[in-house]
C-alpha cells in the first residue's frame, strides 16, 4: 500500500513538473497585455520633438475651455446624476428594465449620431431650441451647448457606476439608521455614501475623463468654443502631427490626475 502511494506521489510530481507553473503563465500573459497596451504612449514619448515643444494658437484657451467646463460639467453630472443612481438602486417599481434600457441608450448611441440628436432636439429650429433662444439662451457653438454636450457624454458613466456602488450598500444597515431616529437625508449622507464612496469615487473619476475626452458630441453641437478634444482635430488639420503632441501631453496632465488620485486614496482606505 505504502509502495503504491509512493508510485503515485512521483507521477503527480513528474507529470506536475511537466505543466507550466500558471501563476508564470499568467503574470506572462498580463505582461504581454501591459505592453500592448502602454505601447501608444510609449510611442508619444518618442514621436515627441522636446527641443521644439511648444503650442499653437489658441491652445492654451482650448485647455482653459475643457478645464472650467469639464468641472462644472462633472459638478452638474454628481448633483444630477446621484438621485437618480440612488432611484434606480432602491425604488421598487415594476418595468425596472425599461429604465435600465433606456439609460443604456445614451451609453450605447454613437456619439457622432448622439450630436446630431441633440443638435436637432436642441437646434435653433426646433421647437425647444426656438423657445430657449427667446430666452436668450442657445444650445449651439456656445459654452452651454458645450457643457450640455459633455453632460450627455459623462452622465450615463457616472449614473451606471453610483448605482452599482449604491447597490452595494446592505439594506439593513440603512434600515438599522432609521430606527435609530436617523431620517432618510442624514442616513443617506452618514451610511449610504460612506459605503459607497468607492464606487462613487470611480464613477466620478470616469465621468470626468469622459467630459474631458468628449469629441464627437462636442464637434456636432459645439465646435465653438474648442475644447482640448476639438483644438486636437484642427490642429491635426491645419498644421499637422507635431501640433498635436504638445496638446496631447497636456491633455494627459490635466484629465488623468483626478483618477489616480482617487484610485489611490480609495485603495489606502483614505475616502
């Protein structure tokens, strides 16, 4: 008997030893996918000219456009966009997949194609887009049309990522808050979002890459003013690639910080 379990033990230690050890398999698989990945930017590194880096006109004010913007874009997408998240996550109602359908909708509408919605929704020769213009307000090549415009990019990531995090969060300690005498607003801010910061966090950090990227919606409904995304299009246009490298790094500096920020803090257990 003792014979047979040896003779066993030493073909389950030759036949593992001839199967590549997994965990190497997948730390080379996940190096191969990094390269590929972090290969573009890579390139940017090199593609870039550092003794004649320098921009064209006009870009520092498409940075300030897609900065100021983008912020109160992101600001009016959290202050929106987290009612609903919390709706969708705890209200009770029956056709429940019809609002997940049609808030997938935005999400999924090319945004070439969603432009040209909004265009034609809030055009100046639409019904709505003529009563606003005689109100004074114009939902085309003005900065509200680009604020609308980065709205309708950045909510449906933001609303997806909240009420995923909202989700989260175990009805019984909601439940335990209010018969504790918290009212419904003070278990919100006190339980809710304290278990929920991290998905919270990585929603706004991807609403605000989303509002800062937006390119396609911003070119059809407002050209004017030019954002970061645009001013890379007409420079690429009208001078050529080495007018876009510079653009591109500050696009980089400006939209990818607020992310790792919070990814970090969130991982250190600092949110």
């Amino acid at each position: 008997m003792e014979n047979n379990e040896v003779v066993m033990g030493a073909e389950h230690i030759a036949t593992a030893s001839r199967r590549p050890p997994l965990r190497w398999l997948g730390a080379g698989t996940a190096g191969v996918v990094l390269i590929f990945l972090l290969a573009p930017f890579g390139g940017l590194a090199l593609a870039t000219d550092w003794h004649d880096f320098h921009f064209v006109p006009g870009d520092i004010q498409a940075i300030w456009v897609s900065l100021f913007y983008s912020a109160l874009a992101l600001l009016l997408v959290v202050l929106a966009g987290t009612p609903l998240a919390w709706w969708l996550a705890h209200g009770v109602h029956r056709g429940k997949w019809v609002l997940d359908a049609l808030l997938l909708l935005p999400l999924l509408t090319p945004p070439l194609a969603m432009g040209i919605l909004l265009s034609t929704f809030y055009g100046p020769y639409s019904p709505v887009g003529g009563l606003l213009s005689q109100a004074g307000i114009y939902l085309t090549n003005s900065a509200p049309a680009f604020v609308l415009a980065q709205i309708y990019g950045a909510m449906p990531y933001y609303v997806l990522a909240a009420r995923a995090a909202l989700e989260g969060v175990p009805e019984e300690l909601e439940q335990i808050s209010r018969t504790l005498g918290r009212n419904r607003w003070q278990t919100f801010w006190r339980v809710t979002v304290p278990l929920a910061r991290l998905g919270l966090a990585a929603g706004v950090a991807l609403a605000w890459v989303r509002a800062m990227g937006e390119f396609g919606i911003v070119l059809i409904v407002a050209y004017f003013p030019q954002g970061i995304p645009v001013k890379l299009w007409v420079n690429l246009q009208d001078v050529g690639l080495t007018a876009v490298y510079p653009l591109l790094w500050v696009f980089f500096w400006v939209a990818i910080p607020l992310p790792l920020w919070l990814g970090l803090r969130t991982r250190r257990g600092l949110l």
